[in-house]
C-alpha cells in the first residue's frame, strides 16, 4: 500500500487475500510478504530494524502513561480515518519505556546543508513534512520523486534520476543550486529481481558511489 512498485502491490494483495480468507474460518498458508511481517511482529529475528527506531521515538519525547489516552485517541480518529486512524493512533512500546528522555527535543532550523529526498506519495513521512523541513533548513535542497508512493527511495526504488543526483551529492557534497524534481519515470517501478520484494529484506542496498567525499 506504500510502494506502487507491481512486486508489492502484488505482495499486498496476497496478503489481503490470505487474511480474508483466514477471517472467513478457511485454513491458509501465509504467502511470503505476510510470513515477513508475522516474523517482525511476533518475534525477536528482526529486532535490528524496528529496535532503533524505538529507541530514537522513545528517547526523543516521552509518551502518555495511561492506557486509556491512546484508547481516546483511536476512538476520536474513527470518525474521520476509520481505517488508519486507529492503526496510528494506538498505543506504542513509547508507553512503556522505562527511559526518560535526556534532553530537551532538538530545535530543526538553520542553514545547514543537507539534501532532503521525498516522494510525493509517500504514506510514511509525507511530502507535506518534506516541505516543511525545507523551509526550516534554509541550506537544504528538496529533491522531489513525483507521482510516486514509496517510502525507501535512494537506492531501494529504483528510481535513476534520485539515484544519480544523490550519488553526485555524496561524491562531491556540493548541493544542487536549485531544488531539483525527478518525474517518476515508469521504468522506475520495474521489479528488481526480487531483491526488495520481501518487506524488511535484509539484502536491499544502495548503489554505491565511486568515492565518497567525508562531510
């Protein structure tokens, strides 16, 4: 539902299907996609993905205690996101951290150079918040992926355009003088042999550039 590239969306559609019918009482084997995910969920295989990223949530802001405020919030979202309302707003490991954050959250702003990459579909960290950090960063360059719903972009897409301009970043770091646009060519979304097939594969990399120039 996050990739418009036809090896997942073919992968979602299994599993969507695959869940259906285990609703409806019938026994049914897993297809691959929804073994990956269960494996995520259900067990410690894959903890090196989503631990960090629990750690980084976790430890930047801290999260209500109480049950009951995430229950509140799932039920307040139904009336305007009936399906990812409640998927979003339900309770995270955050409620639980045994960890008080540090610090003070960080202050985004500045002139610092960065090169920032999104897609305008992108259903996890949305173009909307791409732009803002754009204006924030007033140093920053935003390369923009149109017509496109991907999450993982830079070496996993597939996309030429973005992949040569952020390798010519990473070999020079000179940043564009302009923000720059890549049209989200069709041969983009072609299937990659499977490598990025399977979510969380483990064996998705980025091209390599020939040198890279230390920041």
């Amino acid at each position: 539902m996050g990739d418009d590239r036809e090896e997942n969306r073919a992968a979602f559609t299994a599993t969507m299907e695959a869940l259906r019918r285990a609703a409806r009482g019938a026994g049914v084997a897993a297809p691959p996609a929804l073994r990956q995910t269960l494996r995520f969920l259900l067990t410690g295989d894959l903890s090196h993905y989503g631990s960090p990223a629990a750690a980084i949530m976790c430890g930047d802001r801290a999260a209500p205690r109480d049950p009951e405020t995430y229950w509140r919030d799932i039920e307040r979202s139904r009336r305007r996101h009936p399906l990812f309302g409640p998927l979003t707003g339900n309770i995270s490991p955050c409620a639980f951290w045994p960890h008080k954050p540090r610090e003070a959250p960080p202050t985004i702003g500045g002139h610092h150079p960065a090169l920032l990459v999104s897609a305008t579909g992108d259903t996890a960290t949305t173009y909307r918040g791409g732009q803002a950090m754009r204006r924030l960063l007033t140093g920053s360059r935003l390369l923009t992926l149109r017509d496109t719903i991907a999450h993982g972009i830079y070496g996993e897409y597939g996309d030429p355009c973005v992949d040569d301009k952020v390798n010519a970043y990473l070999e020079t770091g000179a940043l564009p003088a302009t923000d720059q646009t890549c049209e989200g060519a069709p041969q983009a979304r072609r299937s990659r042999s499977g490598r990025c097939a399977a979510l969380f594969s483990r064996t998705c990399s980025a091209p390599r550039p020939r040198r890279v120039r230390r920041l």
